[in-house]
C-alpha cells in the first residue's frame, strides 16, 4: 500500500504474516531494535556506503556523518523508543532539507508494520516538475525500505536481535 499526503510519500510494509505459520513472529522489541541498528550501523543495510560516523549522541538522539564516496551528508536521527526512528537531512550543499520517519505500527497484538514516510522538502510545483523521477525515486524507496525489512528478519532469524533483553 503507497500513497501520498502533500506531496509526501508513505508506505507500509507488513512484518507478521500472522496466517503464515512458518514465517517466525518478529516481536515489537525485536523490530524496534533492527530500526535503531539501520540508524547506528547503516552500512549493514546500504552496502554501497562507505562509512558512517555518530558525531553525537545524546539521550534519544544522535547526529551522523554519512560517506558516499565524494559525496558527504550530515543527518540528525531522533528515537522515539518502540515508536519511530525520524531521520532528518538539513539543505547542504545540492541537496535539499528532507526527512524519513519510519513509524512501528501493531494495530492488533503481533501483527507489525513499519510506516515509512518521506518528504524531500519539495513545494507542489516542484513535485509535479519532477514527476517522472519522483516515480523513480519511490520505487527506489519502497525497494530499500523492503530490503531494509529483510535484513532485520535476517537479523532476528540469525539470533542477532533476540525477543527480549533477557534472552
């Protein structure tokens, strides 16, 4: 499911597929901890990265320094614990202010998703200048948010992020 708010672009991506009995229950603490590893460790989720740096880190929140080869970009993640990961790229250089919030929602017990929301700061004229590689770009999106998903279900079915602390 994709639509979009002015000029905004959200999809959700089911984490549970509760009529599947083979497929392993992914638990809420377990999803929330991959979304805070995506944002401390993005290298395991985009290979094409070359290093990623935490240049601060503060109680719910911490600042980045992402390396693309010559292309350098600086964000600010905020963490609302078991609720949402809201990255946050100010305008520098060519690159226009934008922001990804990638919310958990369990609208019934175990039955998880992840509402990824993104906005490129971009008016509505802009937008619809653009719309031939905004397409583009939301396909690009929604594959990377889908990978973004495999790669914490690997991670939980790897023993990676255990269902609670305790385990």
């Amino acid at each position: 499911m994709a639509y979009e708010v002015n000029m905004k672009f959200e999809h959700l991506i089911e984490i549970n597929d509760l009529n599947n009995p083979l497929t392993q229950v992914i638990t809420r603490e377990q999803l929330w901890r991959g979304l805070v590893v995506r944002a401390e460790s993005p290298k395991f989720f985009v290979p094409y990265m070359d290093d990623c740096t935490i240049t601060e880190r503060a109680d719910k929140a911490i600042s980045r320094t992402l390396k693309f080869g010559d292309l350098i970009i600086n964000d600010k993640v905020q963490f609302d614990p078991q609720n949402y990961v809201h990255y946050d790229v100010a305008a520098q250089n060519d690159i226009p202010h934008s922001t990804l919030r990638m919310s958990i929602e369990e609208p019934q017990p175990h039955a998880l998703f992840v509402r990824f929301a993104y906005d490129d700061g971009h008016t509505a004229a802009e937008d619809a200048e653009n719309e031939m590689y905004n397409e583009y770009r939301r396909s690009a999106y929604q594959e990377a948010d889908i990978d973004t998903i495999k790669v914490i279900r690997e991670m939980v079915e790897e023993g990676l992020l255990p269902a609670s602390l305790n385990s």
